[in-house]
C-alpha cells in the first residue's frame, strides 16, 4: 500500500465534491418504470462491497484521507454514493452476482499490492464498463432470446424460467434509466478526479510491480551494509540487472 496521501479542503472545494456525490446517489437510485418513478436504496452487499472499494481508493492514494471536518464530511458522502453506484452496476440478486462479487474480492485483494492509483482508476472503468454491458446488454439479449422448447410430452419452458431465475433475478430497465445510471457514473468520476490528492515524492517507487519490488529488495539485502545512501539511479540500474546476478 502506497503512503496515506491527503488535501486540504476549504469549504467551497468540499460542497462542490460533496454535491457531485450526493447527484451520484440520487441518480443511481432513480429507476423510471411503466408505472412510474420509484427509488431503491443499496443494500448490505452494495455497502460492504463499496467499504471494500474505499478502501483500495485510500489506500492507493487515489481517495484523499481526510484530515479535518471538511475531509470527513465529503468521505461519507463518497461512502453513501459509491455504495449506491455498486447497487446500480452489480447484477440482479442470483448466482450471478455471487460469482461476479467473487471476482470483484479477489480484484481488491489484489489491488493492495504496489499498485498506483492510475492503474486501480483504470481498472474501475474498465470493470464498471464491463457490468453495465452485462446488466444492460447481455442479460437483456440472453433472457429474451432463449428459452427451452415446448414437447409434446413435457413443457420445459418453465423450467428454463427457472433456471434464468436462478442465475440473475433479471428485471427490464427502460433507456431514460439507463441514462440517468450513465449520470450517475460521471458525476461519482467527475467527484473522485476533483478530490484528487497530490501525489508523494517516492510516487515512482509504489508503481514498481510487487516482483520488481522483491528483487529490489534482494539486491540491496546481498550488498550489505555500505554506510551510504543510495540514489535513485542506482536503484534503477539494480532493477535492470538480470534476476541470475
């Protein structure tokens, strides 16, 4: 994990973050249907999986530690609408999700070893892109198009009813819902980028791969003690070495 970074935050700086925050939460919840507006809140596994994610953001340096009230207060508004944005990209409650859940603990697990907060931003794009191509493209197409045949001796179709069921409780979005979902994913990132903390001066240093790291480590273990400090340029010249010296 890199080094806790933070900001300081003056009052205008944390009520435009934290109002970027609260739209996050308000359009994520919003869901438009044939018989009118309704609101769903996160649930227990929306939350714990967006602690999960504060957590790496924090940790990478890409989430500002909070060091007075000001910090504190656009920490929790971050914590209410990242919970509220996992509620929106996870797939329905089934098999589905726990697989998908599954993936995402191992993702963060690996996430908190010398990775950079670029890198971790990255890979939640890439990972929100591809759970709303599954809740927004896939599971629509597979759920209408597929369904077991009618025989003349049993209907199966129920039972593939069944079976959908059980891999995703899917439900039908409509497009403005979809759009206010796309909303709420720009102001969650327009929120983050805002919050920004500076970088540290060893930035370099935490995004080394953890194998490099190791071998860094190894070579300066077998020089031993030398009574001096080494500079930047010999550390990379250690790096370049082959792994065989």
């Amino acid at each position: 994990m890199s080094a806790r970074s933070s900001r300081d935050w003056t009052p205008a700086a944390a009520f435009g973050v934290g109002a970027l925050f609260v739209l996050t939460f308000f359009f994520a919840g919003l869901r438009v249907t044939a018989t009118g507006v309704e609101y769903q809140l996160f649930g227990v596994v929306d939350g714990l999986s967006a602690l999960l994610i504060l957590y790496v953001l924090l940790g990478t340096g890409a989430l500002s530690w909070p060091r007075d009230a000001w910090g504190i207060a656009v920490l929790v508004y971050g914590a209410a609408a990242t919970a509220q944005l996992v509620s929106l990209l996870l797939p329905p409650p089934g098999v589905l999700e726990w697989v998908v859940v599954g993936l995402l603990l191992y993702a963060a697990w690996n996430a908190g070893y010398a990775v950079h907060r670029t890198r971790v931003m990255l890979v939640l794009g890439l990972v929100s892109l591809a759970l709303a191509a599954l809740k927004y493209s896939v599971l629509p197409f597979v759920w209408v198009r597929t369904e077991l045949p009618h025989t003349p001796i049993i209907d199966l179709r129920p039972l593939g009813e069944g079976l959908k069921g059980l891999v995703a409780a899917y439900v039908p979005s409509r497009p403005v819902t979809q759009a206010l979902a796309f909303l709420a994913i720009l102001c969650w990132v327009l929120a983050v980028w805002l919050q920004w903390p500076p970088a540290g001066e060893d930035d370099w240093l935490r995004r080394l791969p953890r194998h490099e790291r190791d071998r860094l480590l190894f070579s300066l273990l077998k020089r031993g003690p030398e009574g001096r400090a080494l500079g930047q340029e010999e550390v990379r010249a250690l790096l370049d070495r082959p792994e065989d010296e």
